[in-house]
C-alpha cells in the first residue's frame, strides 16, 4: 500500500512539474496569439507586448508608431475603445492541423467615434520553431 502511495505522488509531483507558468514567448496557437496581439493593442494599449506575437517587419511597424492608438490608425485602420475580442474563423482543419500556415479571422466589437462597432480583422500566421508568429496583417477590401 506504502509503494501505491509513494509512486501516485512521484507520479502527480511529475505531472505538475510540466505545468508551470513560466512559459516565455507567445502562446503556441494561432487563436491564441492572435488573441494576445489585439488584447496588447486594443486592451492594454502596449505596443512593447504586441512586438512579441509578430513577425520582426511588422515589429519595425509597431516601433514605428509606439503608441497603441497610432498603431490602431494607420496599421489596422481601425480606432477603437472598450473592445471585446472574438476568434471567429481559423483556417486550419483536421487534415491541414500540421501545416506551419494559417489565417485567423478576429471579430473586434466595441466603440469607433462614440458609436457601437463591429468588425472583423484577418492575420495571417506563420509557425516558427514551434511559436505561431503573425506575418501579415490581411488588407479589407473595399466594401
């Protein structure tokens, strides 16, 4: 009974081992990381957080114009406060789940100019050495 004891705590000491919270870098999906670059841009307002999730030409970009709202301007195209983030659309599927490319769509709502908005961003990801990476931030096209 002793032996049962011992090993079922080695065994949950070493499965809370891996667990831990000291991660570095952006998180290792696409839905994530696309997440954490509209949170530091929108939510947080930090340029400096944003830089981790992109590509280096865009983190030139986000040096560029330092401050969130600029990068909302002339990066996004979109000004906008208290907003909510949606991860709509992944184009990854079960049979494509390996592929090292992929786009997400994100539903952005909140307020543009006082009023409420609703509108929907594309980036396009890139995984490198494991990390998903924003490579491009997809143009709208003219409605």
């Amino acid at each position: 009974m002793r032996i049962i004891l011992i090993l079922s705590t080695l065994l949950a000491a070493l499965l809370t081992s891996g667990c831990s919270d000291d991660i570095q870098g952006p998180p290792s999906t696409p839905e994530l990381t696309t997440r954490g670059f509209f949170e530091a841009i929108y939510v947080e307002r930090d340029v400096s957080k944003a830089e981790q999730y992109v590509d280096p030409s865009i983190a030139e970009l986000l040096q560029h114009y330092r401050i969130a709202s600029s990068v909302q301007r002339h990066m996004l195209n979109l000004p906008m406060t208290n907003v909510s983030i949606e991860i709509l659309e992944v184009d990854l599927d079960f049979f494509r789940k390996f592929s090292d490319t992929t786009t997400v769509v994100a539903k952005l709502t909140g307020l543009r100019n006082g009023q409420k908005w609703k509108d929907d961003r594309t980036l396009r990801l890139e995984k490198r050495k494991g990390i998903w990476v924003i490579t491009e931030i997809v143009p709208e096209k003219m409605r």
